[in-house]
C-alpha cells in the first residue's frame, strides 16, 4: 500500500498553493517573472518550479521527501538503492563509469553504448573494450553472451562490462546468461537500460536487467512518461562502494534540480507500481494493432526473428525493415513526416515507431489510410553499402579528450586518429570512437552516405571531421 504515496509530488502540489514572500531563486518568483509571452498557461506550471525550500528536502543530500521517494521507486523495481537523475539517462551512463572504474581498469564495452560513455572513459582514465554488435539481415541487433565470454577470455582482468539493453530497436541481450560470465570472471556488470524500463511490469516484454546486474539506468521519460529527462539509476546487490556511488551520482547531476522534474518521476513511479501491469498491457495491445497494419505494406522486425538469434525484442519497438522490401528507409521516413506522422528515427536501412502509453488506438487507422496511399514504388533504395569494419584503436579516450584537434575534410583525412565518435543520426552504432584509426573504407562509407542524405553526428555541413593534431 505505501506504493500509494508519491511524496514529492503530494508535497509540491500543497506547497504551490500556498503564498510566501518570495527572496530566494529561482529568479521567476512562481512564474510572476517569467517574460510576457510566457505568463499564462505556462507561468501555471511554474508554480511548481521551487527549490530547496523547508520540507522540501535536498537531492543531492536527500533526508526527506526525496529520500522517501527514492527509497518508493528502488521497492518497486527491486533496486538496493535507486537515485533520480535530473540530467537524463546520460548522467546515469556517466556515474555508472565513474562509480567503478579506476585509471588503467579495462572496460568490456557493446559497440552500440550511449556516446555519454564516453566523458566517464576521458574522466576515469578506464580503457574500453569494445565488444560488436550482432546483426541479421542489416539489422543490428546486440552483444551475444558469445562476444562477452571472447572478450572476458581476452581480458580475464577486466573489472567490468557495460551493456546496452534493450538496444534503440528493443532488441534485448541475454543478461542471464552474461551475468554468469561476469559473476565467474568477476567483473561486474553495468546495464544501460535506459529503453527498457517498462519490462518490469509485463511477462510479455523481455526480462528487465534488475536480477542480474550491479547498476542500471532508466531513462523514465523515454518510456514511462516522466518530463525530459527524467531518469533513474538503481543499484543492485552487494559488490558496488555505495559511498562512491552518491558522490559520483551527485557530480554528474546539477546542484539545481527541477523540482517539477522530480514530481514526475515519483509520480510515474505510483502510477507503474500501481498499474503499470495495465498500463504495459495496453501499450502491448496497441503495438500489436499497429504491427498488424504495417505487415500489410511492409516487413518488420519480429520477435521469432530477435529470438532465433538468442535475442529477445520488445514488441513496443517496430522497426520497419525498409531496405529488406526494396525501399529507402530516408525517403520513407519523409514522405510519412510530410503526412504528419513522426518516427523515433529512420536511416537508409529501416524506420523505427515507438508505442509510448500515450498512443492513441485511433492513430493506428489513420495510418493505415495513409499508408494505403503511398508511393512505395517511388521510394527504391538505391542505397546498399555494407557497414564498414570497426577501425583500429590508436590511444585511448582519455589521451584524445585533452589533445587538441582540428576539422579536415573527409577526403583528406584516411590516416589520421578521429577526436570525435562519429555517429548516424539518430543514434546507430558509431563507425568511428575517439581515438580509432580513420580507414580508407570508413571514409568511402561516410562520403557516400553523407551524399545520399545521411546525417552523422561528428561531422560537420562541411563534410569535416574532427581529428587528433
Ligand atoms: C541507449 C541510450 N542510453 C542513454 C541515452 C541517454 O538518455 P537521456 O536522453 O535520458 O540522457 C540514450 C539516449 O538516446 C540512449 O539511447
């Protein structure tokens, strides 16, 4: 019953009725402030935008309502302890890292991690591993239990291995499986969950990362519906410093949180704990309509299809195999956008739809109506370079951070060690890492993508890159 209770979010909502003499930030005084065009509607919302007033406890200190709510949501996802994050799934990543890793300790990292890794590896000093990612037919799915027992053969002295699962498409790695391989190797292991925090409350989506991992983080407004970005880190079991875990939570977070930030998050997590078994079935009943309608026009990526290669997929996740029916995946993804439907992302190969619990059952039919009248035969892909091989590491994150480098043009630049992960966006699997030798192929690759349309993070409408001087 105590699920009942959102702490946080029952006091903000009395406190920002009461009046009070305002000499304290933030600055708007309750939305009073706040500039002409956003009075209103807005300055509304506002109100709720306080500070550590009393009662109103201290994040990074937490002894009151937040701790209480922190405490809530670690009971409901079966955490030891579980931290708000205001600074997104992106802080979680970073804490994770910097809460484990010493200088010159090896990190076993999947290809397709978050570039939030990144700034941990420059800040620790730790030395990345990367481990590939599988893919089926163009589709990237995951790290197999395969790649981890390979790259722990490699590194018996690595002190741990980050994960990331479910991937951007939904596609879940077989955690039970890699956490006995780390538990035998003794490595711990951190999972970026960052899109998979709804699994807890349905047998019918992959298992969350909970029982078989250190760390996680959640990313609540991806999935659960927390204003952006509201996310969380729990911690599991025994092995982690919990003293080195606060301090690393508290230096990636601002000392400024948005307190109507935090009310969501403690009210998503009653709402979950209360029925989220409701709430994660109905969404699966949605994504099931909307699937039905898209195999009508075009293949997706099933779940038979993630298990057959010792996977598991979040069927919330429809990623839409465009080249796989002859289609650009680019061209597709504008012409919906034209007709005002919004993908989570779409690139040469395929189009990914998210069903959120906010979807609408009647958008199902209009799409199909739209999709009914669609130029497919005018959409070919013409598209059709393999990805390149991961290039070889040169230095380490770390060194690349505080080196200086410059913008070189694609063309000119096979040779020379990338300042910068190179990404599509939105997020794939980065071709390039800070540090990695720029190759002939990858810069073929890049040009020639960049000319069909594609965008990549890490380089610039020059066609530049950032390189190591
Ligand atoms: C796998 C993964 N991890 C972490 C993040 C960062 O999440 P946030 O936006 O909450 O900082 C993202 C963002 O897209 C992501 O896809």
């Amino acid at each position: 019953m105590e699920q009942n209770k959102a702490p946080i979010w029952d006091k903000l909502k009395k406190y920002q009725k009461k009046e009070h003499i305002w000499l304290h930030v933030p600055a708007h005084c309750g939305g009073a402030g706040l500039p002409p065009p956003l009075q209103g509607e807005f300055a509304a919302w506002a109100r709720y935008d306080l500070t550590e007033l009393p009662g109103l406890d201290d994040l990074a200190e937490p002894g009151g309502i937040i701790a209480r709510a922190q405490m809530l949501a670690a009971r409901a996802f079966g955490a030891a302890e579980t931290f708000f994050l205001v600074n997104g799934a992106s802080a979680g990543v970073r804490a994770m890292i910097r809460a484990v890793c010493n200088p010159g300790d090896i990190i076993l990292i999947g290809r397709n991690a978050h570039r939030s890794h990144l700034e941990a590896l420059a800040f620790t000093g730790a030395e990345p591993r990367y481990l590939p990612v599988a893919e089926a037919g163009g589709m990237p799915l995951n790290v197999t239990a395969e790649a981890v027992r390979d790259g722990l053969r490699r590194f018996p002295q690595a002190k741990a291995v980050f994960i990331t699962s479910p991937s951007y498409y939904g596609v879940a790695a077989d955690l039970a499986a890699i956490a006995e391989l780390t538990r035998e190797a003794r490595a711990l292991l951190l999972v970026d969950e960052a899109h998979g925090a709804h699994f807890a409350f349905s047998q019918d989506l992959p298992e969350p990362a909970g029982p078989y991992c250190d760390l996680r983080v959640q990313s609540w407004h991806k999935t659960l519906g927390a204003l952006t970005p509201g996310a969380v880190l729990h911690c599991h079991g025994e092995r982690i410093d919990r003293k080195r875990l606060r301090r690393a939570v508290q230096e990636v977070q601002t000392s400024s949180p948005s307190y109507p930030l935090l009310a969501t998050l403690d009210a998503v997590r009653r709402e979950m704990a209360l029925r989220g078994a409701k709430t994660t079935a109905e969404m699966l009943r949605m994504a099931a309509g909307l699937r039905r309608v898209l195999r009508d026009f075009l293949p997706l990526f099933e779940r038979r299809e993630a298990r057959q290669s010792g996977f598991d997929l979040d069927e919330t996740r429809i990623t839409v195999l465009a080249a796989r029916a002859g289609i650009c995946g680019l061209a597709l993804g504008r012409h919906l956008s034209e007709q005002g439907i919004e993908v989570e992302l779409y690139n040469p190969h395929h189009l990914l739809a998210i069903v959120s619990p906010g979807y609408k059952v009647e958008w199902t039919g209009q799409l199909a109506g739209i999709l009914a009248g669609m130029p497919f035969s005018e959409m070919a892909q013409t598209f059709d370079r393999p990805l390149p091989p991961p290039p070889p590491p040169v230095c380490l994150p770390r060194e690349v951070y505080f080196r200086p480098a410059k913008p070189v043009k694609l063309e000119e630049a096979v040779g020379d060690v990338a300042a910068e992960a190179v990404v599509c966006s939105p997020p794939g699997i980065p071709l390039l890492l800070p540090g990695e030798r720029i190759t002939a192929e990858i810069a073929e690759y890049l040009i020639a993508a960049r000319q069909y349309g594609v965008v990549f993070q890490g380089i610039d409408s020059l066609g530049r890159i950032n390189v190591c001087q």
